[in-house]
C-alpha cells in the first residue's frame, strides 16, 4: 500500500544477493507482504562486477537455493557470471519484490516501525532485514595516498582483468584468496610482485574428485560442527582465522614468475615499502586489503563501540523487528556462503512476530502523521 508517497509493507529487506533472495523466499512461503531493495541495476550484479576469472570454490551441486538446484555439470566449478545469472532466474522464478537500482542511504526508528529511505522513496515496516553482508566498504591502507601519483591504484573490488593496468609491474598487496587469484590473473601479461603474510592453505584444492569425496565433510561441519552451538565453535568465532589459500598458493605463484615480499608497511618517495625494508616499484597497485562493513546509514542501538552489529543469530534484541542476515558467522563458519545460507533466514523468519494489519483512521485518511495499512509486528 502506498499513501502519500510511503509504501507500508511488513518487512523491508536491505539487500538483493544471495542472502536477500532466500530471505524473500521464506517470506514469500508465509505470504508476508515485503519488498527487496538493492543497490544493482540487475539482480547478481554483486557478482558480476568481480574480476572476470573468478570462479567459486564449491561445485555448483551446492550451491543451490531453496527450490532451486544450480543448473548443469553437478561438479563443475561455476563462474561469477554464472552465479549472477542463476540469481536472477531464482528472483524471476519465484516472483519475488526487487527493486533494482535502489540504494538504501537510511533505517531509522519512528512511531514504533520502521522507516527505510533510499532517496526520495521512503518505506515503513514493521520489520527490516539487512541482507546486504559482508563485501560493503572496500577498505585500503591510508598511506595508499601517499604513492606517486602516476601510480594506477585499484582495490580488487575493481579490478576486471589485466587489459586494465598499463604496461610495467604490478604489486599485489594482500596475500588472501583474492590476492593470489588475482596474482595469477596479471601475471600472464604483467611482472608481477605480491606482498603479505602467507597464511595456511586448504588441505586439498577444489577439483571434481574432491568435490565428491571432501566436500561433503567439509559443508558438514561448517554448518553443524563449528556453530556458536559448539565449543569448537564459540571458540573460532571469538577469533575468526585468516581464510586459507585455497585454489591458488603461494608456490604457484611462485613457479609463476611472482616475487613474493614481506607485507606492505608504509610509502617512501611515492614507492610501497614492505616490513623486510624492500621498495616496490610498480606502475600499478592491486588492493585486495578485503573490506570493512559500514552500517553507519542505519540509525538504530544496534552497534557496538566498534560499530558491529549487537545480535544473536541475527536477532537484535534492543531493536525488536530488525534483523541481520549474511555476516559472517552469523551463526556458523558456512553462514556467509551460498551453501550456509538458507538456514539462517529460516531461522530469522521463524523468528518473525505475525503480522498484523493496522486499521485506517479517520486521522490517518486525511494524511495525519499515522499511517494507513501499517504491519506491526508487537
């Protein structure tokens, strides 16, 4: 329903991926009136504006959706291009409320709902999901100023393919999976250095054979075994570990051509420094520093001193009605993957009061403040 420019629906969810999508889904099954904003112009475009070459590390067997099995060769290895596309056929296929191109800049408290306003749109629910996870603010060193000028400097978040560097070297700073991924990508066309603190690496690499006989055990216990319903698992999450290299290591890069130096420390006469005292020269920096969430457009006593979502399985108690979905650990090590998903908005929309529809007033029909057809959810 929309009165006076305001759509009044039960539930606003913040976020049209992965995790927006399956929450949609639940709701869509116990027939809530909801919309999905999201900042894309197509659904999947989170995935499609990575780096050409990425592919997922879990075969497409399981990285399905509720309702919806991904398409084709069970134990290939699906693209980011495929992905998005596979999301798009989930919203299509199940109807569901996305409103494309749409960038929340607010959630705030009012009257006991909720306001959502992305804009001039504004919207008012009894309950909003935030589905918008972890990839949000990409996040450099702030010395990165500090490089010469000439310096082309790109965090992975834009980075497509080598066709985008100029000629001459290359530094890499950031030793995760999305480092050494992307090392592999430009060291074909580009000399290449990557700089950072080699972590540990998967016991065995993403093949079909493992995707038959590992995989499984490995799904298992990042859904059941390290949960915050386990020692093992509280113990994890109170110190989340580096994720291990797990496609691409560092001896490949190696036997690639790419120096390998010690983490990038700070900038001297315009040129990246590493902790062992190296300058890199390098016409071009890839950041892939990872991201830092931002939450900072919600307006709610949900956060921490560090701005951290307050919450227990994506449940925040001091703001009755709001919901996370998609963080990482949320409740479990898989619960920020497209296997690990579902579970969760299960859980949160099991966790969701009735809605009740608010009857119009005469005072609300000649546009006074409270509003018509309002859900809430007290």
């Amino acid at each position: 329903m929309i009165t006076n420019g305001t759509e009044f629906v039960d539930t606003v969810i913040v976020g049209g991926g992965q995790a927006g999508l399956v929450m949609g889904h639940e709701l869509a099954r116990q027939r809530r009136d909801f919309v999905i904003l999201d900042a894309g112009r197509r659904v999947g475009d989170a995935w499609r504006e990575r780096w050409d070459s990425l592919e997922l590390f879990t075969a497409a067997r399981f990285n399905g959706l509720p309702g919806m099995p991904f398409p084709g060769d069970p134990f290939r290895f699906p693209t980011k291009d495929e992905v998005a596309d596979f999301l798009e056929e989930y919203a299509r296929a199940f109807d569901l409320p996305v409103r494309s191109d749409v960038r929340v800049d607010g959630v705030r408290g009012e009257s006991g709902r909720f306001v959502t306003t992305a804009g001039g749109l504004r919207w008012e629910s009894a309950n909003v999901v935030v589905a918008t996870g972890g990839c949000q603010a990409p996040q450099v060193p702030a010395f990165a100023d500090q490089l010469d000028e000439q310096v082309v400097q790109l965090h992975s978040s834009e980075y497509r393919n080598p066709s985008q560097l100029p000629e001459g070297p290359v530094l890499i700073v950031g030793m995760g999976n999305s480092g050494a991924e992307i090392a592999r990508d430009v060291a074909a066309t580009h000399p290449t250095t990557i700089a950072g603190t080699p972590g540990a690496q998967a016991p065995v690499r993403p093949t079909r054979t493992t995707a038959r006989l590992v995989f499984p055990l490995l799904r298992f216990a990042g859904l059941h075994v390290v949960t915050l319903g386990t020692p093992v698992g509280r113990a994890v999450s109170a110190k989340l570990p580096t994720a291990p290299l797990v496609r691409t290591r560092i001896s490949d890069l190696v036997g690639l051509g790419v120096d390998v130096v010690p983490r990038i420390t700070g900038v001297s006469g315009g040129r990246a420094i590493s902790a062992d005292g190296t300058a890199c020269t390098a016409s071009s920096v890839i950041w892939c520093t990872g991201y830092r969430d931002e939450f900072d457009w919600i307006d709610l006593p949900a956060f921490d001193e560090h701005g951290e979502p307050i919450h227990r399985r994506g449940v925040v108690a001091a703001a009755p009605g709001l919901y996370f979905l998609g963080l990482e650990f949320l409740y479990a090590l898989a619960s920020a993957t497209l296997p690990g998903i579902a579970r969760d908005a299960r859980h949160l929309a099991k966790r969701m009061p009735p809605p009740v529809a608010v009857a119009l007033t005469e005072e609300t029909a000649t546009g006074a403040r409270e509003p018509a057809g309002v859900f809430r959810g007290e």
